[in-house]
C-alpha cells in the first residue's frame, strides 16, 4: 500500500494508509528517478502525460485534505461512520490526510501532489516505468487520470492509486486496497479508487465554483 514518490530527490520509499474495507501489509514503491529541472516546468506536459485542458486555479489545492478533499456524507460512504483524519505532509510533494476505521480494518489515504509541480508529468517519467500496473483512466469529470500500483494485478495485497491531474503541474492522489474479503469476490482496486477521486474532484470544483 504505497504513495508514489515524485521525483523530489527523495529517492525514499513511501508508505502510506489503505483504503475503505481494506487490510494487509505495507508494499514498497517504486523508487524515483532524478529529479526534473525546475527549468523544464515550462515544457509541461512531457513524457507523454496528457494536457489538463481546463484546469482549476491552483488554489483549490491550498487548503487542508482533511476538511477540504471530502465531506462527512461521503466518508460515511466510504467507511460506513465518519472516522477524524489525520493530517500530514509528505516532504517535497505536499499536503495529505489518512483516515482509518481500526475495528473495520479500513483506512484511505489523500494527498495534494503540489510540489515539484510536475503534475501527471511526473508520474509519467518516474513512476511508469517502474510500475506492475499501469492504467491510463477515461477523464474524470474532464480531468485526465492514471491508475497506478507497485504489486502486480491480481496480488493477495491488491493495491491501486489514481492520480488525477487538477492542473499541468499539481495532481490529486487517492491510494486505497481492498480487504482480503473484496478481492477475493474480484473487486477491481483502482475502480474504488477510481470512485473515491471522483468524490474529491467533486468537492475541489464545488471550491473553485466550477
């Protein structure tokens, strides 16, 4: 159950919370290559990421994922109660919040990819080429998307994240796996995930009034 590392330098391994009716042990992500120049910010997108078309203002992206990234009604959804997120921030990538229900064995994890401001293009150079699974999504809400995951399709300790571009260098993040229980029934992690980044673009273009 990892995050992805952007290409920050960090050259570290990122362990993060699972998702909603989730379990199992963490997984090792894919390392990250050399950081991008800041120069190359103007060549944005590159390494075959697609274009945010519409993009939303970059503030939509300010404020704190625990209050903003979701509502009460849709944890409820996700969880089946409403548990209290924990806020983060990942170094050189940007603001997150975990959310967990310990007796459920669910938990879900959000970040607001808003450094090295590589947006999806950062993915692309970085993550693609290390990736077991790779999945470029139909847009969400108009928003390009890709699903990515460190352990390969169809692993006891199924996981998936997708990463939606908000703008060409900032993205969303949403990695969650599935219990033991749903993957056995064959319940697709990256469509759950899929579904919860859908939730969170909803709320980030209720913010920007679009």
């Amino acid at each position: 159950m990892t995050r992805r590392t952007l290409a920050t330098g960090l050259g570290a391994t990122v362990v993060v919370a699972v998702a909603a009716g989730c379990s199992g042990g963490p997984v090792a992500a894919p390392a990250s290559s050399a950081p991008v120049p800041a120069s190359s910010a103007a060549a944005l997108p590159h390494s075959g990421a697609p274009k945010v078309e519409r993009p939303l203002p970059a503030s939509v992206l300010s404020g704190p994922p625990c209050q903003e990234a979701l509502t009460s009604d849709q944890l409820k959804q996700i969880f089946g109660m409403v548990p209290q997120g924990k806020p983060d921030t990942l170094p050189g990538i940007g603001p997150e919040c975990d959310w967990s229900n310990i007796d459920a064995g669910a938990g879900l994890g959000i970040y607001y990819a808003t450094q090295p401001r590589q947006g999806l293009s950062g993915l692309y150079q970085n993550t693609k080429p290390r990736s077991k699974l790779w999945r470029e999504l139909s847009p969400i809400q108009g928003f390009p998307a890709v699903a990515s995951s460190s352990v390969s399709a169809g692993d006891k300790n199924g996981f998936c994240q997708v990463s939606v571009g908000i703008t060409d260098e900032s993205s969303v993040d949403v990695s969650l796996t599935p219990s033991d229980a749903k993957l056995a029934a064959g319940v697709d992690p990256c469509v759950l995930s899929e579904r919860v980044a859908g939730m969170v673009v909803t709320n980030l273009k209720r913010k920007a009034g679009a």
